[in-house]
C-alpha cells in the first residue's frame, strides 16, 4: 500500500464544498483544512505509485475552483 499527502489551494471560499467532494472519492482516508501556504492536506492510500497519480490527475486537479497541487509520497523503508 502507498500512502501519499496532497496539499492544494483552491478558491476562497470553495473550501467547504471541495472537503466534501473530496471526502467522497475513493482511496481518500482523510482531509484536513489547514492555514498557510496551502488551503488543505488530503491523505491517499492505494496499491502503487500509479494509481496515486491516476487519483491526483483525474480526479483532484480535476475539481472545480482546486486552483493547485503539491504530492508527496511516502518512501517505503
């Protein structure tokens, strides 16, 4: 399993309908609102590297008013 961290900015004051949106799609295990650089913190889980990127092109960025991503991927050990 492959976890991954996605910050991302969005338009001010979509923040509430793209939590919701996001909390609907598969592989999300959580999202946080947060202050500062970035608007939110979502965390991904999936079988591989692939499909994180799968989930990040095609159905995050592809959010109405998410202006921005940033991914990280856990390093497995």
């Amino acid at each position: 399993m492959t976890d991954a961290y996605v910050m991302l900015n969005c338009e001010l004051g979509a923040e509430s309908e793209i939590i919701e949106q996001l909390k609907g799609l598969d592989n999300v295990v959580d999202v946080f609102e947060t202050i500062g650089t970035y608007d939110m913190l979502v965390k991904l889980q999936a079988e591989n590297f692939e499909k994180i990127r799968e989930i990040v092109s095609w159905n995050i960025q592809k959010l109405k008013n998410v202006r921005s991503t940033a991914t990280l991927i856990k390093k497995d050990n």
